[in-house]
C-alpha cells in the first residue's frame, strides 16, 4: 500500500477561520495555519492534496495557502453536514486510494527527525490497512477527542491493534471500555488529528451515512466499525499536536513552536520579563 494523497478538512462551522491563523513557525517565519498543516503533507512527499472548505471559503484558503495554491484542489461541503460528510465529499479526489487525512485545527510538533504525517504515512505503508495516529493524553481532556481502547502490537512499543473507538467519551466510560494495558490510570490514547484512510474505511462512512442521512455521522462511528470488521491500528506519534480550536489553543501552539525554534531564547527572555511584571503587580 503507497499512501500518495490528502486531504484537510476545513468546513467545520465556526472552525474554518482557524487554518488562516497567523502564527510564527520554528523557522521564525510567520505562517498561516494552513500553511504549516500543507508543510507538514508536504514533507511527507504527497504533493496531490484537497481540502473541504465551506462555500464562499475558497478565495480566502487560496490566498492562506501562499506557495502551494496551485497544487490544491477545492472541494466545497454545500451544506454544513459534519465531519464524516465532509470527509466523503473528497470521495471523488481520493478514488479507491488509500489518503492521509489532517483536520484543519491541529498543528505538529515531532520529537524525532522525521515529521508526524511521515511517521504515520510509513506504520500504515508497512501494516497495509488503516491507521489512526494517536497521543497518550489525560482524562480531562477527553471531551475534545475521539479515544482508542485495545492491545499493544506484539514486538512493537508504538502500534495498537484497535477494537473500539469512541468519540469525546466520558471519563467513566474511558475507563470502562478504553483502558490500555501498561498505562497509568486517567491516560488514554486520543486521536491525534491524523488518519490513514483507505477505501474499505470510505465505504463504511458512506454505509453508515446512508443508513442515517438525517444526523451527521462522527469519523470515529466509521472507525469503530471499521474496527469490528477489519484489522485497524493506532499509531502513537513521536511528536504532539495542539488543538488551536480551543481556548488558548492557538496561544499554546504559538509557545511550543517558538520554544522548540530559532527563537527559543528570545521567547524565555520575553516570558521571564513578562512574569516578573505580572508578579509585582499589587
């Protein structure tokens, strides 16, 4: 399996302002959101890429996309269906290949020398189905994932074969249904923003699209089947992502770039400076 597409889901309603967020990436380049998520398929050698927008979007992505807008094709979400809709609306762009798929309000960092989209790209190439990337997080952040139970991969310290997946789960279902066998109590591995998907995958969202066309239908409902049907894995990434959809997400994701750049100790000298004053204010 040669993983040679993607596709960025942008047409979230209240999320698609989001990718065209200025920040400063580690280059000390300032970026536009968008920009740093088409680096990061970019330096994964795919060069076919799509993203979902919502109509009217498409003036303004092109322009946020900077060097890259001629390689982009634009596939518009007529009508605000949720994520798994959007996902299908790039039916047509994928084919029957397999795609890596970004959502368009995560931001990278990889702790190693290869980047986060590389690393999943290379699991699902050798495992040859579909590959969820995954980051151990902690309980209280659970409402803002979808999360992962099932078995570590016999000989492998990253891979998970996946048997159940549910989206955004309580704390006390997490626990129940999700738990991973040599994690401390209150971690769980929650979806990293970053999907291989591959044709068998598309055609249960579709399945499960058509059985309910009144209600959207949550990536992780597909997955979850997909998992009962078929060999599915997690792959936790060497790297961390930074949802810029929550609050002081964006703010976060500015910090980790900077710390980890060429601009790391202009940026401490700045936060000393800046927590001196705050701690001398009456």
């Amino acid at each position: 399996m040669r993983v040679q597409k993607a596709v960025i889901t942008a047409a979230g309603p209240g999320q698609n302002g989001l990718p065209l967020q200025r920040l400063v990436d580690r280059d000390g380049v300032e970026k536009t959101a968008l920009e740093m998520i088409i680096e990061e398929i970019d330096s994964a050698g795919i060069e076919s890429l799509a993203i979902v927008i919502r109509p009217g979007d498409r003036e303004a992505y092109a322009a946020a996309s900077g060097r890259y807008v001629d390689r982009l094709t634009f596939v518009t979400q007529e009508q605000p269906r949720g994520y798994g809709d959007a996902i299908l609306c790039a039916r047509k762009f994928m084919g029957d290949e397999p795609v890596l798929h970004l959502v368009g309000d995560h931001l990278y960092l990889s702790r190693i020398g290869k980047r986060c989209a590389q690393q999943l790209i290379e699991a699902a190439e050798a495992e040859g189905c579909a590959v969820s990337a995954v980051q151990p997080t902690r309980e209280h952040m659970l409402p803002y994932f979808g999360t992962v139970g099932g078995n570590r991969l016999s000989g492998s310290d990253h891979l998970y074969e996946v048997k159940r997946v549910i989206e955004k789960p309580t704390p006390t279902l997490a626990e129940q249904e999700l738990t991973i066998s040599g994690f401390r109590s209150g971690i769980y591995l929650c979806f990293f923003g970053m999907h291989i998907l591959t044709r068998s995958t598309m055609d249960i969202l579709a399945e499960l699209a058509a059985r309910n066309p009144s209600r959207s239908i949550p990536l992780a409902e597909a997955l979850n089947e997909c998992a009962s049907r078929e060999r599915y894995l997690a792959c936790e990434i060497a790297g961390s992502r930074y949802n810029i959809g929550m609050k002081y997400g964006l703010l976060s994701a500015q910090l980790a770039f900077s710390l980890s750049g060429v601009d790391r100790d202009k940026i401490l000298t700045e936060m000393v400076e800046l927590l001196a004053q705050q701690s001398h204010k009456p």
